[in-house]
C-alpha cells in the first residue's frame, strides 16, 4: 500500500503527481485542487508546520504542470 493510499503527505508515495497533474490539465480542468490527508501522525504535528509543507509539496508536485 503506497503512502497516498494510507493518506500520507502528498509525494512521500508512488504516486506521479507530474504525470497525473498534466493529464487533468491538458482536459482543460482549471477548477480548484483539493488535498485530503488522513493521517494520525500529520493531524498530530503543528498546524503551521502540516501547511507550510503542503506549500512546499504542492508547489514542487503540481503546480508547475498546471
């Protein structure tokens, strides 16, 4: 079961964010991007530090495929 799956940090897994990105927005997609992460050990960390990190992750994984 990959990180993704057991709701780890976006890009600690298997999953190709680059890949999976450029295919939903060569469909034209240009709504909004939702991150879910269910995770015990992410709900325990500080707020500010799970936020800052999704930051990094989001703009490193997907952004620049938009």
């Amino acid at each position: 079961m990959t990180r993704e799956r057991q709701g780890g940090m976006m890009g600690d897994g298997h999953v190709d964010f680059a890949a999976f990105t450029r295919a939903v927005a060569a469909t034209g997609y240009a709504g909004d991007v939702e991150v879910e992460i269910v995770n015990a050990d992410v709900w325990a960390a500080a707020g500010e530090d799970v936020v800052a990190m999704m930051a990094r992750h989001y703009a490193e994984l997907v952004e620049p495929y938009l």
